[in-house]
C-alpha cells in the first residue's frame, strides 16, 4: 500500500489546544466563582445558582446545533444528563461537583460527535466521486481544510472539482478548529475511514490532569472549611438556663468551645457556630454579653451550632456535657438530628 504522508502545522494545532484549554478552564473558572458563598451571605441562593449552570447547559446546546449534532442519541444523553443531575442538586457543593464533571464531557462528546459527522459526509461524498471508483490503487487519502488555503487533497486530482465544491460546503462549515483533516484507506475504488485527527488529542491528558487536580483542590478546601460542605449531621441549640440567675447558667465561650471540641472528637467533618465556619484558626470569645466566633457576634439564647457526621455518633458524643448540665445546672441544650444541612464556608 502506498501512504501519502501529510505535514501538519503543529504550532496551529497546538496554538488551538492551547485557545481551547483557557476556555474550557474559564467557564469552569466562572462556575466555580459563582458557587463560592459570598462573604457574609448565610443563604444558599441555590435557584439562582441552578440558573446559572443551566446557562452552561444551553451554550453547550447551541454549539451542538450549530455543528449539528443536536439530533444524534449520545449528545441528547450527556445533555440531559447535565440538565437532570442540576436539577437532583440539593447544595452549592453537590452543583459544582455537577458542573466539575458534566462541562467538559459534554464539549467532548459533541466534538467527537461533529468529528464522526464531517467524516460520514466526507466518506460519503468520495464515493460518489468518478475517479475514486474509477482507481485500481491502494492509497491513504488525505482531505485537509484550512481556513486560509480552503480545501488540499493528496493525492492530488484525485477528486473531481465538484466534489470538493460539495466537501467544502457540506463538511467543512465550522469554524470549531482553525485546521481540520480527515484521512480514508482506498482500496479497489471504495473508501473507508482510517481516523481523524482530532487537535484535542494535545490536550486530553493534560485536561485530565487540570480536572482532577481542582478536584483534589475543592475537596481540600471542603475539608479546610473554605467551601460549603453538605452531609447529613446535628443541630445543636443552647440556651441560657430557664429563670438564669448565675453566671453559671449563662452561655458562655467556654460552654461553646466544648461542645465544638466534643462534636470534632466524635469525629465531626465539620462544625459552624452561628453561622460561622470553624477552621483551625477560629475564636470562640465572650465580649461582654456577645459572643463572638471567626471576629464576627453570632445570634444567642440560643446558640445555633451545625456539625456534619455521623448523627448517631455526634450526638452521643455530647452526651456527658448535656448530662452534667442537667445535674449540675447550666445551659441547656436541644439536639436535633437531620439527614442533610449545610455548613457555609469561612468567610474570612
């Protein structure tokens, strides 16, 4: 069999990959942004972040219409996957990690998809074409458009003129890569597919690597205190003493900062007082009447304190102090037990 060897300008394909990548990590950039709590908001505001990753959704809808595989089975799929897996999203956390895995497999996959369309037509079209049923040789056909030389075939004069009229119109109308190509295997006058060269192929491993690495970074983060962690857990509520007369009875600092310490022996993932994320440089001070957690006065009597674990296990861990309350006089304590709440990120 007689090859045809093609140079490619690897500068440009790579120049691509490059324009490619930055894109690709912009919009999961700006996801990520987006779904951080801001400072000093307590709400999720998660409707108004679903919104947004459905905004991500549709613009990936549209580049599958306009390189038109908006129709073919595995694009409707990884598209509706996107859009079922926002909706079932019941926290900031669970939607980025939505986002983190649905963005980049659905570009992929409708670029795969558009990759297999160019090919059916272009095949398709080489074998209408006279002179390829006409040749008795065995060769690789090598189809390259570009946006500045228009459509090369090696051999040359292999194709008639109207049929790259036809490629050029029909195969070739996206501007999804600055240089595409497609190779066929020509055996007795029939054409088939060999491969296409796909300009991701420069940057899958790298993709793959970027992906896992902020995967890895998020879930520090989540564990650190930075990020919103969700997960089933307690609610804890102290009250001052009913009919408080002394300081005992009174909640103070110290009263709270066992209670986090004994919620973290047990084995919590994470706790926030008030409102206010615990991280391993947090305070937990009285000033006067106040309390004050992170630098920030929390709402008191009570005294709302969240950790996320093992419901069972946090609240028998808090078991002593409760008990010595009782006995002894002091605040009290309500324990509620839920199947998911979220902890907000430290916000500094």
């Amino acid at each position: 069999m007689k090859t045809i060897h093609v140079h490619v300008k690897e500068n440009k394909l790579l120049l691509f990959s490059i324009i490619l990548l930055v894109l690709n990590t912009l919009l999961l950039t700006i996801g990520i942004n987006f779904l951080r709590p801001l400072e000093g908001q307590l709400s999720d505001n998660l409707d108004e972040k679903k919104i947004f990753a459905e905004e991500i959704v549709e613009y990936n809808s549209q580049l599958a219409q306009k390189l038109e595989v908006d129709k073919r089975p595995r694009v409707i799929e990884v598209l509706s996957r996107f859009y079922y897996e926002i909706n079932l999203a019941s926290g900031s956390e669970e939607l980025y990690k939505v986002i983190l895995t649905n963005g980049r497999t659905v570009q992929e996959t409708i670029l795969r998809e558009y990759e297999s369309h160019q090919q059916d037509i272009i095949l398709t079209l080489v074998n209408q074409d006279p002179k390829i049923r006409e040749t008795d040789s065995d060769l690789i056909v090598t189809i390259t458009y570009d946006f500045e030389s228009g459509i090369v075939v090696e051999p040359e004069g292999l194709l008639e003129e109207d049929t790259l009229e036809e490629i050029s119109k029909t195969a070739f109308q996206s501007d999804v890569s600055p240089r595409q190509i497609v190779e066929l295997e020509l055996e007795s006058g029939q054409a088939k597919p060999i491969a296409t060269h796909n300009p991701l192929d420069h940057i899958n491993i790298l993709t793959n690597e970027l992906n896992s690495l902020r995967s890895v970074l998020y879930e520090t983060r989540v564990a650190a205190g930075f990020a919103e962690m969700t997960g089933e857990g307690v609610i804890i509520r102290v009250y001052d003493a009913d009919n408080a007369h002394t300081s005992d009875a009174i909640v103070h600092d110290s009263d709270i900062r066992d209670l986090v310490n004994e919620l973290f022996n047990s084995e919590a993932r994470g706790v926030a007082v008030g409102d206010q994320r615990i991280i391993a440089t947090s305070h937990i001070r009285c000033v006067g009447s106040i309390i004050r957690v992170n630098d920030k006065s929390i709402p008191v009597n009570p005294v709302i304190i969240k950790a996320v674990g093992n419901p069972e296990v946090l609240a028998s861990g808090l078991d002593i102090i409760s008990t010595y309350y009782e006995i002894w006089g002091g605040p009290r304590i309500e324990i509620e037990k839920v199947d998911k709440l979220t902890l907000p990120g430290y916000s500094g």
